[in-house]
C-alpha cells in the first residue's frame, strides 16, 4: 500500500469538491504537504533539546539520541522509502556510533531505522549530556520511557469464562464482530481476510490456543519464524525465543483479529488474515525503544496494519515519526486511544497519522472510560517541524466495540472491557478491505473508514464538535466520525476504486442514507462523489501526504 496520512484537506480544494457534487455527496478528500529540507545536512544551529527531566545525579541513564530524520523524494515506492530510511539511519549515526566507542562513560545499546535514533546508557559522572552537541546530526535527547497497556477501566471488570465456548449470536460469532458489520463482508465479497498481514504489537500470544493461528515462514520451527518476535527492553531481538504470553491482553487482542471459530463461534473480525504478533510488553509495560523495534520488525516484515492497544497518557512527540514512518513505507497504524475518559488520549494512538480508536458499548454508547480530546500541535513538545497535522484536530478517528469483548486468552476465553479491545476490531476490518482491494492506499482505507462511519441518530454531538474538512462529517471527541461498519467501508472503497461493490448494497434500499435497523446513521457515498473521490485519491497516491 502507498504511504502518508489522509490529511484534513485545505478549505480551497474542500471548496471545489462541494461545488461539484452540490446536494449529493461530500466526498472524502485529501492533499500532500510540501517536503522539507533535509535537517541531518544542515542543522539550524548546535544546540539540541535534552529532556529536562533526565537525571544528572550520578546514575547510568538509559538515552534515546534522535538524528535527523530522511527526505524521502515524493515518487519514492514503499520498499524505497524503508531502504533510504536504513541508510540514512546509518550514515548519520555512523559518527556518533564511532564516538561513543571510544568514550568512557558511553555504551551504545541499540540503533534505530523507523525513527533515526540510538539507545546509549551515559554515565551522568562521566559524561554530560551536553557531549553530544557536537553532532550536527543530533536533534534531540530523552529517557526510554515507559509505555504500557491502557489501565483497567475504573468499576468495568474482566469476565473469565475459562474453556467454555463464548456465546454466540445467531450469526455464530461474537457480538463485536456482529456489531461491525463482519460477517456481511464475508458473505458479500468472499473473504474472511485472505492475502492480508497483521502485526499486533503487545504481551505476547498463546500460538497453541485452538483459535489462534500464528503466521510462520517455517511450520517446523518452534520460533515461528517471520511472524513471531520478542524484544527486550532495550529493543534488543530476543534470541530463539517463542511464541508465549506474558499475560493475557496480548492472546485477546490477537483473537480479535484474526481469531478462529473452533467453538463454533468466531472470534476474530479476519480469521483468513495473517497474524504477526511481536511481544514488546513484559505483562503490562514495556519501553519506548522495545515498542519502536517491534514496530520496524512489522514493516520489515510487509505487515499491512500494525495493531497497538499500548500507550502513554499525554502527547509524546517521539511516537510521531515512527508512526508517521511506518505510514510511509506501507504499514497502518492502528491504535487504542486510553481508557482515562473525556479530555485524554495516549500516544501513540492519539499521534495524527495513526487511526485512532475508541471503545462502544453493546447498545452503541460511547462508555465514560473512553478517551478521546481535541489536540493541539502546540501541545506535542518537540514535535517535528515538517509534521504535517493540522493546527487542531479531534481524537479519536472511530469507535468500536469496547465492552465485554470475548476472544481468546491462554487457557479458554474471556470477556474484556477497553480501548484496546476496540482497536483490534478495527485493525481486522482494515485487513479485509486490504484482501478486497490489495492495491487501495492508506489514504483510500482511512477515508472510507472515516467516512461511512455511523452515529446513533438521538446523539448530539458535543461542545468541541466540528466539521472534518475532508468529508464534511460532523465529528467530536466521543465518537470521532463514528462506529466502524465494515461492509460500508467496503462498498465505499470499492466503488472509489472503480470496482463492483457488493451484491447486498446493490439493491433498492443503496441510494437512502444507509442505517441498520438500530438508530444508526451514516452518510452515503453517490456515483458522483465516487468519481470525484477517485479522481483526487489518484493524485493523493502521486503525491504521497505526510512525507518529509
């Protein structure tokens, strides 16, 4: 898939799109931003910005050094895109590499590609922080912070069910995939996900549960090599490890993926996808630099759609460019937007390139659990100055089932509340539309997704609502753009592409706004807003939004 983030398109080309399909559609819409310089060959001065919270009392700190990061040239493919991002990563920290060899008090841990960084410990009695002011390379200095699975929803509790068989609807699957619209999909385009790759990022996973099935390059290797990997805190490969879960979250997660129906209910939105699963949380925490390496481990290895249901509470500015990297060279980002209610969001789920997710309940409500606020670029310290979000814009992107969620975990099943049991609903739906259209670019998916998105038709949406420019959609902190309903997303993207959408839109009912019996509501995509929709994506795709 091609790179960049659907971008919240200007007002001036919002403008022409309206005007051509006046009273019919709004059709979702997106432009690139112009390319920076590269800062790594001229840096704006010597000065680099140090965490101010780093210790300087005597201890062995464990650093993140961050370089300047690429210019990818516009027409750059995919594969094209990771190769320049190696090798600049490479020829920038050759220097610093080579200086910290030499220098007593500096122990070089790891390097880093997807962002263009080093993990070094310094001895803060030997070495000043300062030292590395001398790199015109250099930008920035922080701690390998701590990054961990959103907390437990406040009075909502997990349900074991140990070995028993989850309830079923009469479609036979769980009530999640129900609610998104899954199996409507199966049916109408006959894929279950087939051809897709999904690398979950979290404790780890029970490759042995009967409804897990773990993507290997080699049946016979009990590494499952090429879809299993474990990386310590460091960012380290754990050497010969195998599949295992730490705890729980990751299994549950990975179930809602992709998981199977040995029970004879299904568990997993995209039992048909490839499943990856790199472990980057030891139980529940883990650092900043494991889940960086686990995130270039996905793209090396083709995933389409990376899945973290993993955070930290605030606006942290590092998550951005691996994000928005990872972007570049082929892989979504989807992630958990946190579990601390109105007003807050995590990184890197509230990061603007990455397809944010909050939770529903059954009835459709927005649980008080689920964040979700509207950011400003101010408030991201350190952010990249080429960074192509907007002044303002509202997290998160869509909502999913969140509330007593039953997929797989080591030994049976159980029942989990939370954003990050949301995400992975929607990390699945991204896989089917990557099996229906293998070619369609993320700008394409996002803006279906967004798009064809439902609200209950009694919400009022609140105070900090606002209209997204690329759809003309009403969106606010608690709903985003909406629930998530797969087969509209897929019949959107289909006939943006110029293809056939599915038997079951092609009937009477295709041309009303479409809802589905429960109160829902969303907005239609006419022929005419197709056309004008695929015309503009053609160009987004040539020009490549979010590169530097």
């Amino acid at each position: 898939m091609a790179s960049g983030r659907s971008g919240r398109v200007c007002l001036s080309v919002f403008a022409v799109v309206a005007c051509l399909v006046v009273a019919s559609v709004f059709g979702p819409v997106a432009l690139g931003a112009s390319f920076a310089t590269d800062a790594a060959s001229e840096p704006a001065d010597d000065s680099i910005v140090i965490d101010e919270d780093l210790p300087t009392n005597g201890t062995t700190v464990e650093v993140v050094v961050r370089l300047a990061e690429a210019t990818v040239p516009e027409t750059a493919s995919e594969a094209a895109t990771e190769r320049r991002l190696e090798n600049h990563a490479d020829s920038t920290q050759d220097p610093l590499l080579e200086y910290v060899r030499e220098r007593n008090g500096l122990q070089a841990e790891e390097t880093f590609w997807l962002t263009n960084a080093v993990l070094i410990d310094v001895d803060t009695d030997a070495v000043d922080y300062e030292v590395f002011e001398r790199f015109g390379a250099v930008e920035a200095v922080h701690e390998n912070f701590a990054v961990s699975v959103p907390d437990q929803p406040a009075g909502v509790n997990a349900a074991a069910s140990g070995s028993t068989a989850p309830t079923a609807n009469a479609r036979r699957t769980t009530a999640g995939l129900a609610q998104v619209n899954a199996p409507a999909v199966w049916d109408a385009y006959d894929t279950q996900g087939e051809g897709a790759r999904v690398a979950v990022l979290d404790t780890g996973v029970d490759a042995s549960h009967p409804d897990i099935e773990l993507a290997t390059d080699d049946p016979s290797d009990p590494t499952y090599p090429g879809g299993w990997a474990e990386f310590d805190a460091t960012g380290g490969r754990v050497a010969g490890s195998t599949p295992h879960d730490t705890g729980s979250h990751g299994t549950h997660v990975s179930g809602t993926v992709a998981g199977g129906a040995t029970t004879g209910t299904a568990i997993g939105v995209a039992p048909e996808a490839e499943l990856l699963h790199g472990l980057v949380l030891s139980d529940t925490s883990g650092s900043f630099a494991q889940v960086v390496a686990g995130m270039e481990w996905a793209v090396r290895e083709d995933a389409d759609v990376i899945s973290m249901s993993l955070g930290v509470t605030g606006t942290l500015a590092p998550f951005i460019d691996p994000v928005r990297n990872a972007r570049d060279s082929g892989s979504i980002v989807v992630g958990a937007i946190g579990n601390e209610g109105p007003e807050t969001s995590g990184s890197p789920g509230n990061v603007y390139e990455t397809i944010s997710v909050g939770a529903i309940d059954g009835n459709g409500t927005v649980p008080s659990f689920s964040g979700g606020q509207r950011l400003d670029r101010a408030e991201w310290v350190g952010a990249p100055d080429d960074w192509n979000a907007p002044q303002s814009y509202i997290v998160p992107d869509v909502v999913a089932p969140g509330v007593a969620v039953v997929s797989a975990v080591p030994g049976g099943y159980m029942a989990m509340p939370g954003t990050s049991m949301a995400a992975p609903h929607v990390s699945g739906t991204i896989a089917l539309l990557v099996s229906i259209e293998p070619d369609a670019t993320p700008e394409e998916i996002e803006l279906a997704l967004t798009g064809t998105a439902r609200v209950p038709e009694s919400y009022v949406p609140g105070s900090n609502a606002t209209v997204d420019e690329s759809d003309g959609a009403t969106i606010d902190s608690r709903y985003g753009h909406g629930i998530v309903d797969a087969e509209a997303t897929a019949d959107a993207l289909v006939e943006a592409r110029g293809g056939v959408e599915s038997t079951m839109a092609n009937d009477s009912n295709a041309t009303a706004d479409r809802t589905d019996g429960s109160g829902f509501r969303s907005q239609p995509l006419f022929a005419v807003g197709a056309l004008v929709l695929g015309v503009f994506l053609t160009a987004i795709a040539r020009r490549r939004t979010g590169r530097r």
